[in-house]
C-alpha cells in the first residue's frame, strides 16, 4: 500500500530534475534531441509528405441530380405527369487533368518534401552553433572565475600582512588601503563573470531543454581543416533549401506549360420519366479548349521562368555570400589564434615573472606592498586576456566547423 501511495504521488508531485554535468558531445546530443525548432521542422517535413499523398491524383467525382423540362406555362403548367418531356435526372461525372499537369504535381509535392528537409538541415546546424558556443561560453566563465580566486587568494597573503608591514615600517599607511581596492576590483570582475555565466547557462538551457546545466570533460577540438571547409561549402544546408527551390520553380513551370494541354472529362447520367415514357440514359465526354493561352496560359509559364532564374541568381548571391563569410571568419580564427599565442607564451609568462620578481624584492626590502598588489592587479588581467582569446579561438573553431561541416565536423 505504501509503495502504491508513493508511486501516485510521484505522478502529481513536480520532483526537481537532478541533471548530470554536460560534456561538450552531451550537449550537442540534448540540443539535437530536444530543441523545439528542431521538432517544429521535423513536423514540416511531415506535413509536406503527408501532402504528397494528394499530388496527381484525380479530382473527386461530381454527382448531380436535377429536374428538367418542367413545364410551368401553357395548357400542361404544372402538370408534370401528362408531359413527356420531364424527368428526373441523376448524373456522374469524373474529370481527368492531363497527364503532363498530374505528373508536375506530383514533382512539386517532391520538391516541397526536399524543401522542408533542407530548412531542417539548416536549423540543425544553427542548433548545434548555439548549443557549442554556450557550452563554450559557460566552461570559459567558470575558467575565469577560478583564475580569479586564485589570484585573490594569492594577493590577499599579502594584504593580511600589511598591519604588520606598517608597524615595521615597511609600508606606508595608504599602501595599505591599495591592497584592499585591488581585492575590491577583482571581486568586481569576479561578479562580471558570474553573470557571464550566467547568461551562458540560460542560453545552454535553451538548447539543451536542461533547467541547470553544469559543463564537465575536455573543451572540443579547436583544429580546423581549411581545405576541408571550403570543399563543403556545395553541401551547405542554405544552397541544399535554395536547389530544392529551384526544383519547385520547374515543377511550377511544367505544370504553367500542361495548362496549355486539354483536360478531359465523362459525364453519365440517368434519366427517369414518367412510366408511360420510359427512362433514358445518357453519356458524354468534355474537353477543355485551352484557345487563349496567349494571355492565360503564356503569361503563368513566363511567370514561373522568371521565378527560376531568381532562384538561380539567388543561389549564386547565397554561395558568395558563403564564401566571404568563411573567408572573413577564417582570417578572424587566424588573428585570434596568434593573439592567443602571443598572450600565453609572452605575456603570461612576463606577468608571472613579474609576480616572481617584485616578491622577491619585496622579501629583501627592496619592493613595496604596492608594487606586490599591482604586479598582481597586472597578473590577474593578463590572465583573463589569455582566457579571453583562447575562449574565441575556441568559439571560432566550433562555430565554423558546425556551421559549414555540420555532422561530418
């Protein structure tokens, strides 16, 4: 009995979700699989072959029944049954469209389908960019945040040793107010990035669908394979939607050119009189007679041609557009990516020398506490530069590789 209560309390009591930390894969894997845009464009591809179904198939039949040839003037008005020229008719009729028009339905209902799959494709590439750069965002907060406090941590030794310094005479009285603005400052910048991380986990959750997510495992591989990127630039998902558009764009135009073939049509039809008369039935053919396609038909194909060759021209705008894009991002990978470089192996190296250096004086009298707390003031900013750039080097890195090489990244 107890189990079954607390099994139905688990059904109607909102229990908090204890996600696990998210590695970089992980989250790439939840956006894919919970992103409501994603399943929005699953639904269209769908619903586009669900249309399909409909594509060149026949109209539905027509049926009819009417009252013909009453009479309601002369020596017979009114009286129906000493005329024999009334009956009562029921009739059927099918129409068949030619087999051009019904076989260019059924090439655009395909387009349509190719249309709704490439929109997918490309909303899955705009998903795993935002999923990848807010694990980024969010993994270089929290980087920054421990370099922080382990340069607090180290400046403050030296701030709790002022009262000290200043009973011996080692320091000034106003050397020692600086010690705590610079711990002031930093607890400043911490603060920054703890709304950096904020905002980082609300975008990640977006993605992710997880309501707290926490980053874990080794940052992406930020290698990147120039050649690799520009030989997927024809497989893009944004030409992919603009080709199937372009399919779209001939089926619209075979479907203007078969208006200008006849359509055909069987009509049947009973029709009861009168007993003494006798029944008749009666069948027939239509056809249409497409004789003004000059300012009917002409003018739809014309139509439909043009919207071709925008699509054409559009897809050449969109693969240049493609090409600076990379281009430019490429040469922003390459300027981050030396600036990186430089601040890790010249200025940090220089900012911990410096540390080093004016401790040392300071251990021998030759240093103030001021010029400890600004060599740290100095530390902690060249630090977070070398985070900063490693962040967008990193940020480069993944945002090109899913945003041009998608699943093959």
């Amino acid at each position: 009995m107890n189990f079954r209560i607390f099994a139905l309390l688990a059904t109607i009591v909102p229990w908090p979700a204890y996600a696990a930390p998210l590695t970089f894969d992980a989250a790439l894997r939840a956006a894919r699989s919970t992103a409501p845009s994603l399943k929005a464009s699953a639904i269209g591809v769908d619903a586009a072959s669900a249309a399909a179904d409909a594509a060149g198939r026949l109209p539905d039949p027509k049926a009819s029944i009417a009252v013909e040839s009453f009479p309601i003037s002369g020596p017979l008005a009114f009286k129906p049954s000493r005329d024999d020229f009334t009956w009562v008719k029921l009739g059927l009729s099918q129409d068949f469209p030619n087999p051009a028009k019904r076989r260019a339905e059924i090439a655009r209902a395909r387009s349509n389908i190719s249309v709704a799959r490439a929109e997918t494709g490309v909303e899955e590439r705009s998903v795993a960019v935002g999923a990848a750069v807010g694990w980024i965002n969010l993994a270089y907060a929290g980087k920054r945040m421990a370099a922080l406090d382990e340069i607090a941590a180290r400046l403050r030794r030296y701030v709790d040793t002022a009262p000290a310094a200043l009973a011996s005479g080692a320091a000034r009285p106003a050397q020692t107010l600086s010690g705590r603005v610079a711990l002031a400052t930093l607890a400043d910048r911490r603060s920054e990035q703890v709304a950096e991380a904020d905002r980082a986990r609300a975008e990640l959750t977006r993605w992710t669908g997880d309501p707290d997510p926490e980053v874990t495992g080794a940052m992406p591989d930020i290698s990147l394979d120039t050649g690799a990127l520009q030989r997927a630039l024809e497989r893009h998902p944004t030409l992919a939607v603009i080709a199937s558009q372009s399919d779209q764009n001939d089926a619209e135009v075979a479907l203007a050119r078969a208006g200008k073939r006849p359509d055909f049509g069987i009509d049947v039809a009973y029709q009861h009189r009168d007993p003494r008369f006798g029944d008749y039935v009666s069948a027939g053919v239509s056809m249409t007679l497409p004789f003004f396609s000059r300012h009917r038909q002409d003018p739809l194909i014309a139509a439909a041609q043009l919207q071709s060759v925008r699509t054409g021209a559009r897809r050449d705008a969109a693969r240049r557009a493609l090409e600076a894009d990379l281009a430019a991002a490429l040469a922003d990978h390459r300027m981050h990516h030396d600036q990186w470089e430089r601040a890790r192996d010249v200025l940090q190296p220089l900012a911990e020398q410096r540390v080093a250096l004016e401790t040392a004086s300071f251990a021998s009298g030759r240093a103030s506490l001021a010029d400890i707390i600004d060599a740290h003031v100095a530390l902690a900013d060249t630090t977070l530069t070398v985070i900063d750039r490693e962040a967008a080097v990193a940020t480069d890195a993944v945002r090109l590789k899913m945003t041009y090489l998608g699943d093959d990244q």
